[in-house]
C-alpha cells in the first residue's frame, strides 16, 4: 500500500474522542477471500486521539461475482464500505454534506482504476487502466457501502495496485477493496486501511499496492513508475507550512520547543543541527519563524504530522492519548485551581497518604461524565455528594509494602529491576576522577575513597579484592549534571549536584548502597564543595542519608525521563521512521517488517513537544533542571548516545555489565547474575532477533541484494547522515553490505520500539505514583553545604519536615502522578509485540510460518519469565513486598499492569 495522502478539511475544535485507524495499512493486501488470514491475525484495532475532528467519512470494501460476461473478459464487482465517524456524522450537516449526498445519487462517489502489474508485451509500456465510478448502495449503522463494477480482459494479467479519487469532499477512511469475478483467479482483497483525501484539496489519487512485497531490483514492470513516483510523492520539496491532509515526511531540527513570541522567557536553544547542542531530527512542519526570535519556530494549534500518523477516531473512549490530552486541558489546570499556592509542599506524610484515600476537591467541571470516562482510575467519586474528586489508584509497590519507598535495598534493587535499568555500570577505574575542565569546575578526584568503602565492605572482602571480582557498581551522573549546577541554582524552587552513587554486590546478588557524594562546582565566589554521605546508624546520619537519596533520586528521575526514555526511545526513532517512508516503498518488505514498530509514535512525540518537553510545559516545572531539561538530553545524546550501543547485547557490555562469552547463554555472562532486565530482556533480545533474521534472510539470501538495493542504501545513508546528522562522521555506524548487517540494524530499531520502550515506560506509575519513591525534583539544599546555625537548628529539630520540603510541591508531585498513570496505561486496543500478524506476511506462507513460531516463542518467554518470578533464589526478584519483574512479558490486559510489550512507542 502507498502510504497515505490525506486530507483534513474545515476543523472544530472538540473532545470527541479519536482512535487509531483500524489496522494501519503497511500496503493494501491482495487476498482471496476464500483464503484469508484467521482472526488472530486480522483482528482489527480502534484506538482514539485529541484534537480536531474534521469533517470526513471512513471507508472499507467487499464484493461480489458477476457472470463472464464473454469468453475473453470478465465481468469484476468491487463493493467499497465507508465507515462513518462520529465527526463525520456530526458534523457534515451543512453544505459539503449535501454536495456529496448529491455526488452519491449521481453514482459517482469514488473513483477506482485497477493497474495491471504487467507491461504490454507489444509495447513494453504499461497498460491502460481500468476504470469505474462507485456509487453507494446500502448503509448498515456506521457502514456504508458503495459499488463499482468492471470489464476485465483476459490479457489484463495480474493485478498489482488500485487507483482511488475521493469524489467526495471531505476524506474517507478506506479500509479495503475486494474484488470477484475474474475468469481464472478467485477473489482479491486489497487491504487500504488509510485516510484517502479528497480531490478537491489535493488532485493526486491515490494508490494502494497489493500484499506482495518486492524488493526494487524485482518491482513488475507495470508498477515501477507509480513506485518512485510515490516515493517522491512523500518526500515533498521542503518548503511550505505543512497541512493536516498532507503525507509529507520530512526533517527539521528541534526548533519549536520554546515559544518567545508568547514570552521572552520561553525563549530555548534549537537543539540539532550544531556540535554544541546535537540532536536527531523531528518530522519537518514548515511553520513560519517567530518575530521574537527567527531561530524558532511559531507555535499554533496544529502540530503537523503525516496524515496516517496520527490517530482516527471512533465511538468507543479507548485510546490514551485522548486521555493524556484530557491530563494537559482538563486535570492539571483543574489542580493549579484547588491548589492555589505552586510551592506548597506536603506538612506531613499523611497528607501524601491522603491523595490515595481521600483525595483532591476539584474545582466543579464541565462534561463530568465524559471525564469519568476518560480517567476511570483518577476521577473517583468517594460519596454520593462529591463528584469532583481527583483520588489516585494506590501503587502496587506501595500495596505491597507500604515503607517500601525508604528501604536501602529497594533503592538498590531499583537500579537492576526498577523503570531505569540502563544507569547502573561496573566500577572499573579507581580512584573515581572527573573528566571536566578542573579549572572551571574544580578538583576532579572523588571525596569517595577506599577506606570509607572497606569499612562499609569489612567482613567480605577488601576493596583490592571487591575491584578485582567486579563487585562493585556505580551510578554516575557527576559530569552530566554538575556544568547545570549554577544554572540551575538560579531558577526558583530548584537545585542541583553533580552526584555519584556506589553499590556493592552481596554473595546473594543483592546490592549494598555504599555511599552517595554530591559535589557543587565553584560559583559565587564560593570553592568547589563536594561531601559523601554513607548509611547511618545515628538519628543525624540516617537523616543525611535520606536527603542525599532524595536528591539522586531526583537525578535518577530526571536522567530516566530525559534520557533513558525521552531521548533514547521516542526522539531517537523519529528519524527511522522519517526515513523509511522516505525511501523504501509501501511493498518493499523491510518497510512491511518496519511499520508496525512505528504505529503512532510521531504522534505522541507531538503531543510530547506541545505538552511535556515545550517550555514551561510538565518537564520543566516539575523535573530538577527545570528550563536546561532538553538541552540537557542534548548534551547526553552528544556524549553518550551510540547506534550500536542501542542494541542490548552491546549496551550491557557498555557499562560493564556483561562479557563476551560463547559459551553462555546468547554468546554473555552478565556481571550481575541475578540482573532480571538483562535475564529478560537478552531472551527477548533473542527470540525479536530470530524472526527478523527469518524475515529477512528470506527475502536476501545473499549480500548482493543487499547491496544492490538502492532503496535499503538510501534508507540507511539518511538514517545516518540526515536523521542523525549530528553524528554521520562517527565511526561507530554498522555497515550495510550483509544480510547479518540488515538483520542486527532491524533488530535494534524493533528492540528499542518494543522492549526498550516497555521497559522504562509502563512501569512508571507502579514504582513512581507514590512520589517519595521517585521524587522528580530536589527543592533544597543539603543542611551540611554551608548551613547556618539556623538551618542546622531546623535539620536537628525538623528532619522530617526539611525532607518533605525538598520533595515536590503539591502541584508538582500530583501533576507527574496524574500524567504517570496515564503513560504507564496499556489502551483496550494495545498491539503487542508478536501478538497479530499484518496481513502481509499472513499472505506469504514462508512468513507466516515463520510468525507464528515468534508468536509461540514469545508466549513461551512469558512462562519463563513467570517461573523467574516464582524462584525463591532470584532475590532482586521475588521476596517480601516485591512486585515481581514482568515489564517484557509481552502481552497484557488493559489497564496500568506493569506488562506487555506493545510493537511500537505509542504513548
């Protein structure tokens, strides 16, 4: 199938739910009706989105046999199924409703043209089309059916795509063309599965190929035209402000964060397309520069993204992001209402407790229903007279255990088995120094030394003897956080340091939290100021150690949403998905193998840049580095970020925490036996990698025709050079010559969509909704960084309060829990991984062989993992008030589970 050329029309601004088209087209499938693909692997999907809903109409398509009409041509019957949409049949009351009522009575409502795949064989040109209008027939609910029918000689040959004009005025949703009657062949279905715009806003047709993939080299004669035409079609001439209906896909640099033109201060750096500040690439909008600053680009209502990205709508509420929505417009301001003063904090311990029992009077709203709807888990009603209460599910974590969120050995446990399971690396160079300008930020070496470790270690080993057995373990956020330290400092309700966090591992794989040192760089006139604090068995102490863990927390939290998962999931894989519809074909079959990783991912990373990342928006206000956030993200992508270390096996022997080892399983032993991430995720790691090499060892059986394809080259070469321009000159970006090169490069694209992003994304409700976990932000200094006697007085008065002050405000803490439990929510309709075939590798028998064992290794990997659970010996694990390790079990019901491994980022 081309991807989609799509048409917003006149918009009104509502909260009508929208959704997710039904089973977003890789390609329109030529499949016998008689042969089709179980239900297990056409089950069809809904979903819902915010925002504007257009005036439009959706479309699917069945047929019927008509007789031959003579011996040498058949007579063809094509019926076409239009499915109305909520905004379709509420809104088309007024002028355009009645020209295409009228455009339905003439019977010349969609234009269709089958293209033969073959060339004339006299001519070697391509054969003329067949045409025929479809006018509507029936209408059953929501489902409207139109009919075409054709004359189909017998020297047609095979079909290879269908044409289609919209008559209409306002764009449909066609899901598929089934075609009967053809002498020699039994029925065609052409899956669509996309949004066709009208012709009166854009003249081009549209085109939907059949489910045979072709690699270029192999493209039918009759189909290579309307291949590279479709291509070009796609990639737009990059200029011009992008229009909702269009299918453009192009690059721009993260220049729409800010928004000055509103407020001088919202003013940001652009981040990409310099060495200071390198970062990927986002989808091009060709929005005009703001009169404030020319650098930036205006803000308006609509945040482009091609059209079949974004999600279609329906009835039923089902998709989250029209709850996340809801969260931005309704909720939080709604918060910002009851909770008049932003730095608030909470007094006591049991008014944090009191957002799980009793909960928050909301100021009275508007479309209460629709609300509930929405947000069943958030907006509860604790009596008959009290319907406007914000009361928020309990953690499982905190079910479990209630003092979970203070225990040392949570805290370590967290860096192995929590929602950020990428920081923690092996300590391997002593002493612990700073690679930063000393004589900006001070003496490099750590405050942490061997004798302060030996002494938390006495009775196991020396610290000799911990180093030369990798027993020790460090989370490191010194040199990316202390250059922000001043910076931050100088923002209102903040602060920050640079900090470092040791562990070492118990004889029963368990970590031991060391010591934590924060440092300050020199400012103000004040030296570098740096203290390590240590577990305690005195009040004043165990007080210290729980402020210090407060702070790398934060740290941890900051680095978790901005880098490990912001960053490295969602941003880093805009410009995969720019670049395969760029330049591979809709038949091309690593395109089929891709799209289903993609599915709405540009969307929710829109809806990201309005709300989350955008200036002011919920990172900056209730994340530590507030307003440097992204550019901090920036500067990680800068230092850290590497395509080849996004593959799990190389990003575990990155931070030490796994080996080389042929012998062991998948070819590593893991530094950390007991490591469930890493246990769970390098048998994902493998099962992903065995279907992708059975998928594209199939169709490459040698590297020549890896080589030879200029689609594939051209794919890679922009993913390399354009998407992540930044970086096109490192030296660390795999070769693609090789059927093992495609297959290691697709493997760590689908990982980082699928299991990367589940990992750290929907489990972030369960370890962070009850915030002392996880807090977001640190709001006060340490009382032993040049206090006052009266700071002091106040720390050995009011430990518990000082600690309650440093933690988000009220505001804060329950705005990121209100958003945490909307992102850590699987929709009724979540696609997961491995769950459902696309019918286009349902119609290749090899494929779909080879699917279904993917399918069977993965419902084995949840046996697995469920056995881990249940095994006394794995501690980081199983034990007392833990919640057992399921982020990569792959499926899941709906709901915030803390499971289930969706193909794609879409939330």
């Amino acid at each position: 199938m081309l991807k989609p050329h799509v048409y917003h029309s006149n918009t009104t601004k509502t909260l009508l739910p929208l959704h997710k088209p039904f089973f977003h087209g890789t390609g329109c499938a030529f499949l016998p009706v008689n042969s089709r693909p179980s239900s297990s692997f056409c089950k069809t999907r809904t979903t819902f989105k915010p925002g504007c809903v257009p005036n439009r109409i959706k479309a699917a398509v069945a047929s019927t046999v008509i007789d031959n009409v003579d011996g040498s041509a058949s007579a063809v019957k094509a019926l076409v199924t239009v499915k109305q949409t909520v905004g379709g049949f509420l809104t088309n009351l007024g002028l355009e409703r009645g020209l295409d009522d009228i455009q339905d009575l003439l019977g010349k409502s969609i234009l269709l043209e089958l293209v033969s795949a073959e060339l004339d064989p006299k001519t070697g040109q391509e054969k003329n089309t067949i045409k025929a209008y479809a006018h509507r027939v029936k209408q059953e609910g929501d489902d409207v059916t139109y009919e075409a029918e054709f004359k189909v000689g017998a020297d047609f040959g095979e079909i290879g795509a269908v044409v289609v004009e919209n008559e209409h005025r306002k764009e449909m949703f066609l899901v598929d063309i089934v075609l009967r009657g053809f002498k020699d062949n039994g029925p065609i279905s052409v899956k669509c599965n996309s949004w066709v715009h009208s012709k009166y806003d854009n003249p081009q047709k549209r085109i939907f190929f059949t489910d045979q993939s072709h690699l270029p080299s192999q493209t039918p004669g009759g189909l290579k035209r309307l291949r590279t035409e479709e291509l070009e079609a796609v990639r737009g001439n990059g200029v011009g402000e992008r229009k909702a209906f269009e299918r453009i896909y192009d690059y721009d640099v993260y220049n729409d964060i800010g928004d000055p033109d509103s407020d001088i201060t919202k003013k940001r750096p652009v981040l990409g397309g310099s060495q200071d500040l390198p970062y990927p690439r986002r989808c091009r909008t060709g929005r005009p520069p703001c009169d404030s600053d020319p650098l930036s680009e205006k803000k308006g209502n609509l945040f482009y993204v091609p059209r079949d990205e974004t999600f279609s709508e329906v009835k039923q509420l089902t998709f989250s992001a029209k709850t996340v929505y809801s969260v931005f417009h309704a909720v939080i301001p709604s918060l910002q209402t009851a909770i008049v003063d932003s730095d608030l904090g909470f007094p006591y311990f049991t008014a944090i407790d009191q957002l799980f029992n009793e909960g928050i009077d909301l100021p009275p709203q508007d479309n209460q229903g629709l609300w509930r709807t929405l947000l069943p888990r958030l907006l509860k009603a604790i009596s008959d007279g009290s319907d406007n209460v914000l009361r928020f599910e309990t953690p499982e974590t905190m079910e479990r255990d209630k003092f979970i969120w203070f225990r040392d050995e949570e805290f370590a446990r967290q860096t192995l088995a929590g929602i950020n399971p990428y920081a923690i690396q092996l300590l391997t160079e002593w002493p612990m120094k700073s690679k930063l300008d000393p004589d900006i930020y001070g003496p490099p070496e750590s405050a942490i030394t061997k004798e302060m470790i030996e002494c938390e270690i006495k009775g196991y080993m020396t610290f000799d003897e911990a180093m030369k057995q990798k027993k020790l373990f460090v989370q490191d956020y010194h040199d990316l956080l202390l250059p922000y330290v001043k910076k931050v400092r100088e923002l209102e309700g903040t602060t920050l340091y640079g900090s470092r966090t040791l562990f070492f591992l118990n004889p029963d794989e368990t970590l031991r939290p060391l010591a934590i040192e924060l440092t300050r760089p020199p400012m103000d006139g004040k030296p570098q100021w740096k203290e390590v604090y240590r577990p305690s068995w005195h009040s004043s102490g165990v007080w210290l150690w729980r402020l210090a863990k407060a702070h790398v927390l934060a740290h941890d939290s900051g680095y978790h949403q901005l880098v490990s998962h912001w960053l490295r999931t969602h941003c880093c894989t805009e410009p995969y998905i720019i670049a395969t519809n760029r330049q591979l074909s809709a038949m091309h079959p690593i395109y089929r193998l891709l799209h289903p990783h993609f599915r709405y991912t540009m969307e929710i990373n829109a809806l990201a840049r309005q709300y989350l990342i955008s200036a002011d928006g919920i990172i900056e206000s209730c994340f530590s580095p507030g307003k440097y956030s992204m550019e901090l993200s920036s500067v990680a992508y800068g230092l850290q970020w590497r395509f080849d270390y996004q593959a799990l096996p190389a990003d575990l022997i990155s931070r030490g925490m796994a080996v080389e080892d042929p012998s062991a399983p998948h070819g590593l032993r893991l530094t950390i036996q007991d490591y469930p991430f890493a246990n769970d995720g390098l048998l994902f790691w493998e099962i992903l990698k065995e279907w992708v090499s059975d998928y594209v060892n199939y169709y490459y059986p040698n590297a020549s025709l890896v080589e030879s394809d200029e689609e594939l080259q051209a794919w890679w070469t922009e993913i390399r050079t354009v998407g992540h321009g930044d970086k096109k000159d490192e030296p660390w970006w795999p070769v693609l010559k090789t059927p093992e090169d495609l297959i290691h490069i697709i493997t760590t694209i689908a990982w980082v969509s699928s299991g990367h992003h589940a990992s750290v994304n929907f489990g972030q409700y369960t370890y962070a909704g009850y915030f002392p976990s996880r807090p977001t932000i640190a709001r006060r200094n340490m009382p032993t960084e040049e206090a006052t006697d009266k700071d002091w007085e106040f720390f050995m008065n009011k430990p518990e309060v000082l600690l309650l002050l440093c933690f988000p405000s009220q505001i804060q803490a329950t705005t990121v829990m209100a958003i945490l439990d909307v992102l850590s929510n699987h929709s009724p309709d979540e696609e997961y991984l491995g769950e459902l075939s696309e019918s286009a590798w349902a119609e290749n028998p090899v494929i779909k062989a080879a699917f279904e064992r993917f399918n069977g290794r993965l419902r084995e990997l949840e046996g697995i993992i469920d056995a881990r659970n249940a095994n006394k010996d794995f501690k980081n694990r199983n034990g007392a008030g833990i919640v057992p390790y399921e982020f990569l079990k792959p499926f899941s019901e709906p709901g915030v589970t803390g499971r289930g491994v969706p193909y794609s980022i879409s939330i």
